[in-house]
C-alpha cells in the first residue's frame, strides 16, 4: 500500500479512468492507494486481477494453492499454455507486472481456511472470492466480517453466475444490519452435492462476464462510485442471456 501522489506516467496510463467524474484523480488515488486480497486465481479470478491491475489497484494479494493446468486455459485467462505446471499466483503475479507494473503482488501459495483467513486477511482493505467451493467461501465471508471489510463475491455453474456484495458490519437506512453471506447460504451442502466444473462442465466465457461484474463491484467500492450490490445477488442466465436481481435481508 502506497500514499505516494499519482506519476505523470500513472496520470497518462489512467486518463481514462481521471476523465470520469465519479472516479477522477481522487478515485484514481484511492485505487493507487488500495491493498485487494484475491481469493482464487481460476476462472473467476483471472478477470478480476487483471482488471484490477489494469485499474491501478496498488496492491493486490492472491490465495491459491494449486498449480495450472491444460484444462485451466479455456477459462483462466490471466494464464498461459507456457506456465502450465507453474503455481497459479506465480503465473498470475507475472501476467498482472505485464498489464501494470506499478502494481505490488503479494503471493499467498496455499487455500484460504478458517484457521488462516484471519491472518491473510489482515492488511487489506476488500477481500473478493473468487474460489469454487463453499467452505471456503464461508471461511472466507466470516473473516471478512469479524475483519469489518467488504467483501465482493462469485460464483459460476454451467451456464450461470451470480455476484453480490457484502457488508455485514454495517447498517441500512432503516437501522438494521446489513446482510451476511450464511443470509444466503447458511449452511454448506453435503460433500459432493454441488458437482465441480471438472464434472459438470463450464463455459469459459461465463467466468468472464462474472469475474468482470466482480472487478467492477470492487472498483465502485473503492472509489465510491455508484451503488454496490449490497443486498442483492445478481444472477446471469447465459443461455437466455438475461440478468435478474434479488434483493436479501439479514435473517439473524
């Protein structure tokens, strides 16, 4: 994390972003500015880090554990036939220094549980979750919340996706909590209910449009502009190609 003012190279490689009154040299500073922990450097998470790279985030750490395989690449973009074998945050972190390399990659090689989250989590300002199961999902929401950190979050099937964002710490205009994430999930499924992309399929493109709806949940919340998805879970139907939103209340 940095407090250093914008280059006059970093002005010209974010103009576009500077030109945008709801962002502008502020918001830009604040990207600068900002430390994002990326849980996932899969399908989801290959649009995220390098979208945030490309937006100037100042730092930005990854948590995975796995190395990349052929099957990864027709979905996990931020990797490449010539890094199959390679750990995926070594692979990741050198694709993000190609796109930005003002950009700071701190590598975290091993899976998020809730022993460890507490710890990784520390030192960030917004935690998004890219992984593909619910346990750590849950491990990852519980440490965002005790952190007081928002927390963008994703997931993909088949042929759909869904995004939402969380601020349990918080209150709405009426006084009451904000939602959690077990508002949504309160429990995990039983092991092998939910089939893995490896059994069920996925289409790469999919991970796309989900982990760029990510990116963009966490540009807004850290420059403040727009409205995030607090509250509401977006969903994304790629075969009718349409989008529904519904919103959700604390329950607890």
């Amino acid at each position: 994390m940095t407090n250093d003012p914008l280059t006059p190279i970093e002005i010209e490689r974010y103009g576009r972003h500077i030109l945008l009154p709801e962002i502008g040299g502020a918001g830009q500073q604040k990207l600068k500015n900002a430390a994002v922990l990326v849980i996932g450097a899969g399908g989801l998470g290959s649009p995220v880090l390098e979208y945030l790279a490309g937006a100037g985030v100042g730092t930005i750490g990854i948590v995975d554990d796995d190395t990349v395989s052929l099957s990864n690449l027709q979905r996990q973009t931020v990797h490449g036939t010539g890094t199959v074998g390679d750990r995926k945050t070594r692979s990741a972190a050198a694709r993000i220094r190609e796109i930005n390399p003002h950009v700071t990659v701190d590598r975290h090689d091993l899976r998020l549980t809730p022993e460890n989250a507490p710890g990784l989590v520390f030192g960030y300002d917004l935690l998004v979750d890219g992984s593909d199961n619910i346990a750590t999902r849950h491990a990852a929401a519980d440490a965002a919340e005790r952190a007081r950190m928002p927390l963008v979050t994703g997931a993909v099937g088949r042929f759909d996706g869904s995004v939402t964002v969380l601020k349990p710490y918080e209150t709405g205009a009426d006084g009451a909590l904000l939602p959690a994430y077990r508002d949504l999930f309160p429990e995990a499924p039983p092991e092998g209910m939910l089939p893995a992309c490896a059994e069920a399929g996925i289409v790469g493109a999919l991970t796309g449009v989900i982990g760029t709806l990510m990116a963009m949940e966490t540009i807004k919340l850290l420059t403040g502009a727009g409205e995030p998805l607090v509250g509401q879970l977006l969903m994304y139907d790629a075969l009718a190609a349409r989008f529904d939103a519904v919103r959700y209340r604390r329950r607890r």
